[in-house]
C-alpha cells in the first residue's frame, strides 16, 4: 500500500509513515493545527488577502485573518507508538479545489476541521472523502463566540453515520490537536479492519 510504508529515520531505524489531510472551510484552522503538532518547520503556501478576493472569501467570523493556503501546508510529526504521520492541510475555498485530488493521493484518511458558526463551510469536504471513501474524522474546533454544541448535535447536522468520530479541540494547542490525529489514526485502522479483518496482522 503506497500510503504506508517504512522510511529509514535519522538514527537508521525504520519507521512506518502515513499520509493524511487536514480539510475545511476557509479560516477554519488547518494551517494552525499542522503548525502546531508538526516537529519540522512547517511547509506553508500562504499568501496575503486582497482586495481581489472581497466578496468572494468571507472573513466576517474571521475579522483577523490575513492569509489564505493556496497549495499546502505539510507537518510531520511521530506519535508515540513511532507512527509517523506526514499531514497535508487542504486549501479551504473552492477556486483551489483543483489541488485536492493531487493532496488525496495516498492519503489514509482526513480530518475535517468545524467551526459551528460556519457549519455549512464544512459539507464540501464531507462530501469529497464521502465519495472516496477515505475515512475521515470531524474535529469541532473551539472558536471564542461558537458556543457549546455535543458531538450528537454535530453529528446529526452533518447528517453522518454513527461510526465517525467527533471531537472538540482547540488547534493552537498541540496536545489538543495531536489528540485529534491520533483519534485519527484509531478511526484508520478500525475502518481497515472492517473492510480486512487480517489487514493488521499481515
């Protein structure tokens, strides 16, 4: 399988690395969690809002953001069972859309990152790793305004099935952000086990 695969690490050892994405709506946190987990210096491709992209970009529940993805941004970072995931955030508004079939290439599964006050900002998404059926997560971040909202609440307004995780995070803070890649990861390696209950054993 061409996303998982041993790598030699700096020390010579081997290391099992994976590929996932980080995806959302525009200003929803995505360069922020790679940033945050990521133990390199992250790869970012952000540039600075102009006044080109008024009335197409809404910053109204971002009033502070000034830079938009336009490619990538890419982190990695080794959980402490020695799984290295490298982490690809997705541009979040339409008119880069055409990068995300090349970013889903290999890619295990994704995070969809949510900011209740913009929920519809987060369906795009859901609906590209629905069709692949890439196994993907929801991680509610916690805006400052957004209120308090069950992940059942969130469930049932993305109207997805019961077997996806949700979960709430704050994606300044590492420890909450390498939570969500790690629920993740288990999320993973379940899906792989329903498809192939030997998956992990051979």
């Amino acid at each position: 399988m061409e996303s998982v695969r041993s790598d030699p690490s700096p020390q010579g050892d081997s290391a099992l690395t994976v590929k996932i994405l980080v995806a959302g709506g525009f200003g929803v946190g995505k360069t922020t969690l790679v940033s945050a987990v990521s133990e390199i210096r992250p790869l970012r491709t952000e540039e600075a809002l102009t006044e080109r992209s008024i009335g197409i970009d809404d910053t109204s529940a971002v009033a502070g953001k000034t830079t938009t993805t336009v490619a990538m941004d890419f982190g990695r970072i080794t959980l402490p069972n020695g799984l290295v995931l490298f982490v690809f955030g997705t541009p979040g508004q339409d008119r880069f859309w055409f990068m995300w079939d090349e970013l889903a290439k290999g890619a295990l599964g994704a995070v969809v990152l949510v900011d209740t006050r913009r929920l519809a900002d987060c369906f795009p998404s859901v609906d590209y790793f629905e069709r692949r059926g890439l196994p993907f997560i929801i991680g509610v971040n916690q805006f400052d305004g957004s209120g308090l909202h069950t992940a059942d609440q969130v469930r049932d307004a993305l109207d997805l099935s019961p077997d996806i995780p949700v979960i709430g995070c704050d994606v300044r803070d590492r420890e909450s952000a390498k939570q969500v890649l790690i629920t993740l990861v288990e999320h993973i390696m379940r899906s792989m086990v329903r498809r192939d209950p030997g998956a992990l054993t051979r």
